[in-house]
C-alpha cells in the first residue's frame, strides 16, 4: 500500500492516528487493572508493580503518539463545520488523557520502586496509583466516545 503524502504519520498508508489509539485502548485499562489488583493484594506489589509500572509507561508514550498523530490527521483532512466543535472537544479530552496516562505513569513507577523497598509509603502510592489509573480509564473512555462520534455518528 502506497504511504499517502498529505498524512504526515502513517502505518502501511493508513493515518496512524486510528491504528495508536487501539494500544491505549487495551493499556491504560489494563494497566489500570493491574494497578487496582497491586492496591488490594500487598503481597503483589513486589512481583507485579514492575510489571503495572511498564504498561503504565507504554500507556503514556502511545496517548502521546496518538495525540501528536491526531493533531497531524486533523490538520491535513477538510472537517464538516457541523463536526468542528465535536472534533475540539475530542482534542481536549484527548490532551487531558495524555495528562492523566504520565501522572499515572510517575506514580506507577514510584510505587514500584518503594514496592520494592518494602516501603509502607509503596503502598499508599499503590492506592495512588489505582484511582489515576481509572481517572486515566475514564478519560480515555470520553475521549474514545468523542473520537467516534465524530467519525460515526452519522451512521445508522
């Protein structure tokens, strides 16, 4: 497939915009769930914050590259007057989820590393971590909705 000149990012062709949102889709839920399960199970934060802590940072790279690729995909395509506000709207929320996905991050990695320690500040943290992580989830929910609705909401 020929790569298209006017998508400035691109994957096989196709804007990569809707093939990165996929990855933080799958992440930051999964990561999130991870995060909640570290939180209630103490004896998991040694063996499975680490782990928590990798997908977190995954999760904030990829909302990263799909927020820079959005903003290429949008600046390169003629949007209908009618969807312009919708589209801002998905923007904003979709910044606000690249916020949420590094705090989460940062605080993942931290419970990690005091996880590690056997610090009772480490599992705090953990706490700390689940419900960013599903202020992450919930935003990218929202942002998901909007992002789709721009896209399918006219079809019936």
């Amino acid at each position: 497939m020929a790569e298209n000149p006017r998508v400035p990012y691109t994957i096989g062709g196709l804007p990569a915009h809707p093939l990165i949102i996929h990855a933080v889709v799958v992440l930051i839920p999964l990561s999130a769930l991870g995060a909640v399960a570290v939180a209630i199970r103490a004896g998991w934060n040694r063996p499975y914050a680490p782990l928590v802590a990798a997908g977190a940072v995954v999760s904030a790279i990829t909302a990263t590259m799909a927020e820079l690729a959005g903003n290429a995909l949008l600046n390169t395509i003629k949007v209908s007057p009618a969807y312009v506000a919708l589209l801002d709207e998905h923007g904003r929320f979709g910044v606000y989820t690249v916020y949420a996905s590094w705090v989460f991050a940062v605080v993942a990695v931290a419970t990690a590393v005091l996880g590690r320690r056997g610090s009772g500040a480490g599992r705090a943290l953990g706490w700390v971590s689940a419900v960013v992580g599903l202020v992450a989830v919930i935003l990218v929910v929202i942002t998901g909705d909007l992002g789709a609705t721009s896209v399918w909401g006219t079809v019936r």
